[in-house]
C-alpha cells in the first residue's frame, strides 16, 4: 500500500516524456500495471508528455477501464479535436458490458457533445441528449446542460438550445452565458443583448468575463457604439478592466464601429496590452487603406519586445499591398522568414498579394512555387495578381493549373478568372468559362454572372451579353450596372439608357455609384452630353449619392464636349475632394478640341505635379500649342519629354486567330510573324489593285457600249 502511495506521489514530479518512462517502468516491476488509478494517471501524462498513440496504449492494456480512465482518454483526444475517434471510443463504451457497472458520468456526456458540435452531427448529439435524459442526475446537471446549448448553438439549432434552457428552473451563469454566446454566434446580436439584459437586470445574476465578451461581440455585430460604450461602464463598475480578453474584445468594438478616436484613447490607455491588441490596431489601419498608420503601431510593437504573431504579419503586409511600398513588404517578408511562419498559408497568401500589388509578380509567383499547402484563396491571389499586372494570359493558365492539382475555384476565383479572361478579349475562351460555370453550378451568382455580361462585352459579343442579362430572373444592382457598362463599352449609349431607366422605373433595385459612373461614361462614349448632364444632375439631388473623382471627370469631358470649359472649371473649383488626373485629363481633351490654351496650361500644371511621367498629357499640351503656332513651347516640350525619357501609350488593335489573341500598334514590327504578316498584306494590296482596275474596266466598256 505504501509503494502505491508512493508512486502516485511520484507522479507530481513527472513533466516529462523521460521521467513519465521511468515511472511506468517502477509500475510494472511493482505489479501495479492493472491499478485502474494509476493507469488514468499514465494515459493523462502520456497525452501531455509524449503523445496519444502512447496514451491509447495504455488505455488499451488496461484491462478493467473505469469511467475516470474512459474520461481522460476521451477528454484527451477531444483535446486535439480528433472528433472521430472520440465518438468511436464513446460509442464503444456505452456498448460494452461494462458499461452496467460503470455508466458515463456527467463529464463524460459533454466530451461526447463537443465531439459531435465539432462534426455537426445533430443526429448523433440527439442521441447523445436521449442518452443523458435517462439519467435524471446527468440531464439536470448545470454542466451536461451548458454543453448541451453550445451543440445546439453550434449547429444553429437555438430553438433547442433555448427548450434546454427552460428545462432548468434555477440556471447559473454558465447557461446563461451560453444563451448570449449562442445567440451573437448564431447572428442573433438583438436576442443575445435581451438575454443578457433578462439576465442582470430580472433575474439578478452576475455575469462573468465570457457572457461580457459575448455581449461585446453582438454590440460590435450591432454597430452599436453607443451600446458598447454602456457595455464598457458596466466592466469599469465591475473591476473588470484588467481582463485583457474582455478589453481587447472592446479595442475592437471601437475600431468596427469606426471610432477611431475612441479606440486610439482606448488603446494608448490599456493598462496592459498583448500581440492581439497591437493586431488589432495594425489590422484595422491596413484594412482602411491607411499604410503608414498601420505599420507605425506594428514597428512599435516590435520595439517594445512584443513578438508578432501570423495575424499580425498578414495585416502589416496588407498595409504594404494598399501604399505599394515593397521596400517594406520585403522587410515584413525577411522577418517572417526568421519567425518560422513565412510559409504558412495565411502568410504566403498575404505575400503574394503584396508581391503583386507592388507589381513584382516574379517574387510572387517564387512564394507560391514554395509552398507546401495551397488553398483557393492562394490560387485566387495569383490569378487575380496576374490580371493586375496585365498578365492575363499567364492568370488563365494558373487556373488550368488549379484545375489540373484538383482544388476547386469558389465564387471569388471564379469572378478572378472571368475578369482576366475579358482582358484577353478571346470570345472562344469565354465560351469554354460559361459552359464551367454552368456545369459548377455557379450561374444563380449573381457576382459571376456580372462577370459573364463583362467578360462578352468585352469580348466583343453584346449579344451574348444580353442572353446573360435577360437570363437572370433576380436581378441586383451589380447585374444592371454590369448591363449598362457592357453597352458603354460598345458605344451604345442610347440601348445604356434605356436600361438605365427600365431599372429606376420598373424594378425597386436602387442605382449606386458604380451605376452612375457607367450609364455616364456610356454618355461620354455616345456624345449624350444633356443626357449625361441630366443624370450627374439626378445622381447628386434625387439620390444624393457622394461623387468621386471619376464621376467628376465624366462631369468635365461632357461640358468639355459642348465647349463650356468655364462651367467645368467652375465644378472643379467647387468640387469637396481633390480633382483626380482624370478630371484635368478630361479638361486638357477639352481645352485641346477647343483651342483654349489658357485652361489647357492650367489643367496641364495640376497633371504635371500629379502624374509627372504620363506621357500623353505632354503630347496633349504640345498639339494645342501646335494649333496655336507657338513653335517655341511645343519644341521645349518635346526636349522635356526626351529628357525624362517619356513615351506616349500606343492604341492597340487586337485579332484573335485560333484561339489565340495578337496585338498591334501602327508600324509594328515586333510581332513574331511580322514579314509574313507585311509579304500578305503587299499581296493584298496587289490584288485589291487589279481588282479595282478590272472593275474600272469594265465601267468603261460598259460606258463605251451605252454611247
């Protein structure tokens, strides 16, 4: 008796994989191998210690398992969410024999329970639930009760979770906080504050830090600043400011809810602060596209010897993404090399995104070679970073990859894949991309099927556009924008506006910006000048939607056309955000058609200090001058534009020939094919001649007959 007090005594001293063996060593020359004790004490050990493989051995050659030994093995591949084998060995207790003797206790139902909310297998937790009914001490304690409402939350059956509820006349704070959790989990954040208030206010119970959290988590769903900042009394009243969970979930309530002020004041005063908060500020300023402010607080961070996490590093990368600034990308990428986590998926992912974004889509591309798990979002950022670099058809063949390693593209990379495919402009293409659509089942998408009006319009065939259009029986906005863009693109103004007002007229979808920027510049491409002026007109009084600098540009080149250059100039001035190089481009196109070389030098200036290396704008400047037959101006220009070794984009004409898309400017010489291409076009010619001679002719002989 005494050895056995000692070794279970010894096993306070084990906290490691070696000692852990050597006392199992001093068991079995003891003979105590079969103490049903000792080996829970083995199995729970060998799970933290050394792994469950030795702690099923364990159970395994026990010959008398009690439900304690039961328990701790379940409890400990629950731990490491094998769900599946907990459930087997669950289903395997209550089946043996023994089980007469030794019935699952009130800790065991709940490991079973977490397993099955784990699987979302509702059928089996009922049966589960069944099982603990019969057993009046298990299904009336608070414990089984808890973990009861968290599987029914957990597979979005509250209705049963608040019939669980019920069944206790006095529920503690666990149950209670259970409801609220389940609720605000469950996209109820209206029942999960009501319930917490019938909770305080009616049945006097104390919440704890979790029902607070949660509570916190439903405000934020809410958007409820307001309703945060009580939240936020409450905890100050209670003494709980210095529970960090609890005053990180309110650092976040502040940054969703968009106060920012709050949340800096908020943050500067934490008493203590861990790498979730220094995350959350990070993230916040990178998703805002505020790169400067979000890599501030993460370089602080690291100052005050915070290590930043997987999370952390995705957010700084985003920021570096947004500002394009890849000296400090590459920064971020050589610390998360050194940290171990660069080739986690979430990293990865967020590299390549920042790779492309900065236009260094070779770096991008070397990342994604290297790593070892690719998901969809991973594809999708190379798909879509390849169409951003104007590498459209190098995006369609990393999808034919995707397909070829079996992932399966979700919505988003399909909306990618679609868009790059309308910058290649291969109608047979597109057709191949439809017909997957449709096999996938991705054609009630209404997001790809926007992509599919653009991607034909673009492609040449507003036909087919239509079929598509008309084919979508609920359609949203993002559908009829899609529509009167598509016809912008084909210069069918008048077809944009009658789809324009079918909408506003006969359906309840309301027009948003994007809406407006397209029947506009459907407007602009027709030459629609009073009815794009009639419809900036209804955008600003009738819906009262805030412009930005393309609306305003589009504004411009319509007054532009009618020759009103002071009414432009007189939006511009009064415009509330900056004017965009879009709006002095469209002033100088203006001034240029005009010959107004007064506002034509003065929309050349802000174009010169906000987009110096645009080539077209010099050569803009220069033709007006030209007109004007200031010789002198027009040859210090073009000295200008040789210095800063500036080149004016080319138009481009595109063929597609066998499913092949090809290129041209004027005089081109760089195509492959390019001496056959001219030796056929002299043959054409040649016979275009005699062709004409012939016919001439034969109009004189004819002539010559009739006299």
């Amino acid at each position: 008796m005494r050895r056995r007090e000692l070794v279970v005594h010894l096993f306070e001293l084990c906290n490691n994989t070696k000692s852990l063996s050597q006392l199992h060593s001093q068991i079995l020359k003891a003979g105590l191998a079969h103490d049903s004790l000792l080996a829970t004490k083995l199995n729970s050990l060998y799970a933290k210690y050394a792994s469950l493989q030795y702690a099923r051995k364990v159970f395994d050659e026990t010959p008398h398992r009690t439900v304690y030994l039961y328990n701790a093995m379940l409890r400990s591949y629950c731990k490491e969410k094998q769900w599946d084998n907990t459930l087997y060995l669950f289903n395997n207790m209550i089946s043996n024999d023994f089980y007469v003797r030794e019935k699952p206790d009130n800790f065991t139902i709940p490991i079973a329970l977490k397993a099955c909310a784990g699987l979302r297998m509702l059928k089996h937790g009922k049966m589960v639930h069944g099982f603990a009914i019969k057993n009046a001490k298990i299904a009336f304690d608070m414990f089984v009760g808890s973990a009861l409402i968290e599987f029914y939350s957990k597979c979005g059956q509250m209705g049963s979770a608040l019939k669980v509820f019920k069944s206790f006349l006095q529920p503690d704070v666990v149950l209670w906080t259970s409801m609220v959790t389940g609720y605000e989990q469950n996209g109820f954040p209206e029942e999960a504050v009501a319930f917490f208030h019938r909770m305080v206010m009616m049945e006097n119970v104390s919440p704890n830090q979790v029902t607070l959290v949660s509570l916190v988590s439903a405000c934020t769903h809410l958007l409820s600043v307001k309703l945060g900042k009580c939240v936020h009394g409450f905890v100050i009243r209670r003494g709980l400011v210095t529970d960090l969970s609890l005053i990180n979930s309110l650092l976040n309530l502040y940054l969703k809810t968009g106060s920012v002020r709050n949340a800096v004041d908020f943050f500067r005063e934490m008493p203590e602060k861990d790498v979730i908060s220094w995350s959350s500020m990070v993230g916040y300023y990178a998703q805002n596209g505020n790169a400067v402010e979000a890599l501030n607080p993460f370089y602080e961070m690291i100052e005050k010897g915070f290590e930043p996490n997987a999370v952390t590093i995705v957010s700084a990368l985003q920021a570096c993404g947004v500002a394009c600034n890849l000296e400090e990308g590459k920064k971020i990428h050589k610390l998360a090399t050194k940290k171990g986590c660069e080739l986690e998926v979430s990293v990865s992912t967020a590299l390549i995104d920042m790779y492309m974004k900065c236009l260094s889509p070779m770096e991008a591309a070397d990342v994604f070679t290297r790593m070892p798990k690719k998901d969809v979002v991973s594809w999708a950022s190379m798909l879509s970073g390849y169409a951003l670099n104007g590498m459209a058809s190098k995006s369609i063949k990393v999808f034919r990859d995707m397909l070829s390693n079996e992932i399966a593209p979700d919505a988003v990379a399909m909306v990618k894949v679609l868009a790059s495919c309308s910058e290649l402009g291969v109608l047979q293409q597109a057709f191949c991309l439809h017909g997957y659509v449709i096999r996938k089942g991705f054609n009630n998408n209404n997001f790809i099927g926007a992509s599919l009006i653009e991607l034909y319009s673009k492609c040449g065939s507003i036909d087919c556009a239509i079929k598509i259009f008309e084919g979508i029986i609920d359609k949203d906005v993002v559908i009829w924008s899609a529509m009167i863009a598509g016809y912008a693109v084909h210069g069918q103004g008048i077809e944009a506006l009658g789809v324009f007002y079918q909408m506003i007229c006969s359906s309840e979808v309301r027009p948003n910006n994007v809406t407006f920027l397209s029947i506009l510049s459907a407007c602009s491409h027709s030459g629609l000048v009073e009815e794009g002026i009639e419809i900036f007109d209804m955008m600003v009084h009738e819906y009262g939607l805030d412009l930005s600098s393309e609306h305003y540009g589009i504004m411009v080149d319509l007054l532009g056309r009618r020759g009103e250059l002071n009414k432009a100039m007189d939006i511009i001035d009064n415009m509330p955000i900056p004017a965009g190089p879009d709006v002095w481009g469209a002033l100088l196109g203006a001034c240029r058609i005009h010959h107004n070389v007064k506002i034509g030098e003065l929309a050349a200036k802000n174009l010169f200090q906000l987009d110096p290396n645009h080539g077209g704008y010099y050569a803009l400047l220069s033709n007006l001058y030209a007109v004007d037959e200031r010789w002198g101006h027009v040859a210090k220009l073009r000295a200008l534009v040789k210095e800063k070794g500036l080149k004016k984009a080319f138009g481009q004409s595109v063929l597609e020939v066998k499913n092949e898309v090809h290129k041209f400017v004027a005089d081109d010489r760089l195509h492959f094919q390019s001496k056959q291409i001219r030796e056929l076009l002299r043959q054409l010619e040649v016979t275009m001649r005699e062709d004409v001679y012939a016919a001439f002719a034969e109009l004189l002989f004819h002539d010559a007959e009739t006299v």
